[in-house]
C-alpha cells in the first residue's frame, strides 16, 4: 500500500518486500516489534504475534536462538499471517533452518555472525526462498572488546564503526548477486544513532530499519525513540521502524504508530487529546480531567481531535480547531464542536458531556448530527 503524502520527502530506495509488506521509498513506513515469549512456547509465541499484529504490527520478529526455536519457528508460521522475521546471532546455520521454516526475513548481526562459507549459503537459501535479509548491527556489537578499561569513543568513532561493519558485510550479498537487503545501525544512544543512520543513508538506496538500540523502561525508551528516529523521519530517512523498550511489545506497536502519527506521516488512527499544560489562570481541575479523558478514550479508533483548554487566553482557539472541545473558566467550560460555541457546562459534568459528544461523533452507526450547536 502507498504512503498517504507525508510532509517531509522521502529518500528515494529500492523496494524490498518482506512477506506481502513492502519496504522503501513510496510505500508506507512499517512499524513492527519482537516477541518476548521463548520461541519454543509455540502457544504462548503465536498469541503474542497476534497481539501485536492487531495492535498495528506490520511485522514481528521473533528469536531463533537454537534449533528447537526455528523448529517451532515453523509451527508459529503455520498458524499466523502477519510477516515474519528470524532474529538470528552467533550461527549462520540457524538462519538455513530458519528459513527452511518459512522465515519471511532474516537478522544478521555483523558483529557476531562472521563472514564465513556458511553465511553464502544463507544468502543463496534466501534468494531461492524470496526472503529478505536484514544487515543489522548493533553499537555493542563492533566495538573492541580487549581495551580493559575500555577508553572513550566518540560518537562518529562508534557510527564509522558501525558503518563499516554494515558495508564489509554487505560487499558479501552483492558479490553474490543479492540484493533484497534491509540495513539497520542501532546505538544506545541518539547522537550515535543518527550519525550511523545519516552516513548510511549517503551510501546505498537500501532500505533503513530505525530504531535505538536497548533504550530502557518506557518513560526513557519513548525519549529516546522521539528523539533518534524523529530526526531522520524529517529527513525523509527510514522505511521500517521499531521502538525498542523494555515491557509489553505491544507497547512498542503503538508508541511506533503514535510517532508517525504525531509527524503526520500516518493519519490520525483515534482520539488526540489536545491539553493545555495549565497556569495560574486555570480555574478548573484540568489535569485530572486531561488524564481521565485521555485513558477512557484508548480503545476508540475513529479519528477524532478533543481539545481539553484551561483559560480564555488560548482556549477558544485551540478548541475551536479541534473537532471538539472545552474552554474552561471558574468552574466551568464552554463547550465547542466543530468550531462552534455551545453551552456552559459545570465543571463537575465535563468529562461525561465530553465522552458523551466523543461517543456520539466516533460512532459510525450514528445518523448524521444536525447543524446546531452542541
């Protein structure tokens, strides 16, 4: 499917498909994550992958650490649609196996997996097979592991190395007639990442899988991802992208889908709760209101702008653009649909005169409501 037209120019690559998901310049940019479950836990895995394919996963990877995971490997294929990629580390061998089980794509780390006569045979295997292969390294992965202490690097010292790494690797895959090839250059930190990413990109007209590597628990994981990938996206840099955090992968799926939203690379896809961020002016109990509207309002996917406002100085405004809104005064707030003032309502009767107008806007079943005001 093609992108809807984003405001930012997207560098222009090859396309590469993975599965039935295309990835590159004109297609729209996937968004995926990785199970948590053992790969061996066919039940426990295949529930999961689903769960994060209704959460908006385009693709899922999952772990093939051993050759009882990429046997089970095959079992999850068999009960799942979504696109599916083999995480593969240490042994080229596991990435046959893995592919023999129906891997969509495969991960290749650089830093681990050498570039010996196995690995050609995994090149010739995906090209039979019509798999993707995924070049992806990770910061921790190329650097030099016999400096005790270990000096500092800078950050253009670890993304050339993270380069370099990528593109000896890649010599490999094009020597031998390869080409269906993602790359991916992840650090732990966000100067590094988007070093790597902006000199890659310079480079070839593959594919860029985004993403930060081993960010941390959700509040610095989401920082970090807005931060990295958020500039190369204004760039017109990446095709794929995963938000890693420490957590629920679903977490990831919907973080992921929220970022493209927020740049207006995707559409609106549920409500967007528009606050103010309160002052002294405020009169109401705006934020306790904001949060409790914001979290009954998840599991609604129609598109839908609310402005939540706390004063007279920017309110009216802002709810004015929104689809619906409320600007507050003492007490109380002045509701808005679609640009248009209605009545007063008590404070205490906001959130439910608000759901209620959110329910009645976002339920699709509904006839058409008159041109009155709210």
């Amino acid at each position: 499917m093609a992108a809807q037209e984003s405001p930012f120019s997207r560098r222009q690559t090859r396309t590469v498909r993975v599965g039935d998901v295309p990835l590159g310049s004109g297609h729209r940019i996937a968004v995926q994550s990785m199970t948590t479950t053992p790969t061996t836990d066919v039940a426990a895995t295949v529930e999961q992958v689903r769960q994060l394919s209704h959460a908006g996963a385009d693709i899922v990877r999952l772990a093939v650490p051993t050759v009882g995971a990429a046997e089970a490997f095959r079992a999850v294929r068999e009960q799942t649609e979504v696109a599916l990629v083999a995480d593969i580390h240490f042994n080229a061998r596991l990435a046959l196996a893995a592919l023999d089980a129906g891997a969509d794509k495969i991960r290749l780390n650089p830093g681990n997996t050498p570039l010996a006569e196995d690995l050609d045979r995994v090149i010739d295997a995906a090209g039979r097979c019509g798999a993707a292969v995924r070049i992806g390294v990770n910061s921790g992965s190329v650097m030099p592991r016999d400096e005790v202490p270990p000096r500092p690097h800078s950050h253009r010292e670890i993304a050339d190395r993270m380069v370099d790494a990528v593109c000896g690797y890649l010599q490999r895959f094009q020597a031998r007639g390869y080409h269906d090839i993602v790359l991916s250059l992840k650090a732990s930190d966000v100067p590094t990442t988007i070093a790597a990413y902006r000199r890659m990109a310079d480079l070839c007209d593959y594919p860029l899988h985004l993403g930060v590597t081993a960010a941390g628990p959700p509040e610095d994981a989401v920082l970090k991802s807005a931060l990295g990938l958020g500039p190369l996206l204004c760039d017109g840099i990446g095709d794929t992208l995963r938000v890693s955090l420490t957590g629920d992968p679903v977490t990831e799926v919907q973080v992921g889908r929220r970022m493209l939203e927020v740049l207006g690379i995707e559409p609106l896809g549920g409500v967007e709760i528009i606050s103010c961020p309160t002052c002294g002016r405020c009169q109401v109990d705006l934020t306790d209101l904001a949060k409790t509207l914001y979290a009954a309002t998840r599991g609604i996917s129609v598109p839908l702008r609310v402005a939540v406002m706390g004063c007279v100085v920017n309110g009216p405004g802002e709810a004015r653009e929104a689809d619906l809104g409320v600007a507050a005064g003492k007490g109380f707030g002045v509701l808005f649909r679609h640009g248009r003032p209605g009545e007063k309502i008590p404070q205490e009767q906001l959130f439910d005169r608000l759901m209620a107008e959110i329910r009645l806007l976002t339920d699709t079943s509904a006839p058409p409501a008159s041109g009155g005001t709210a």
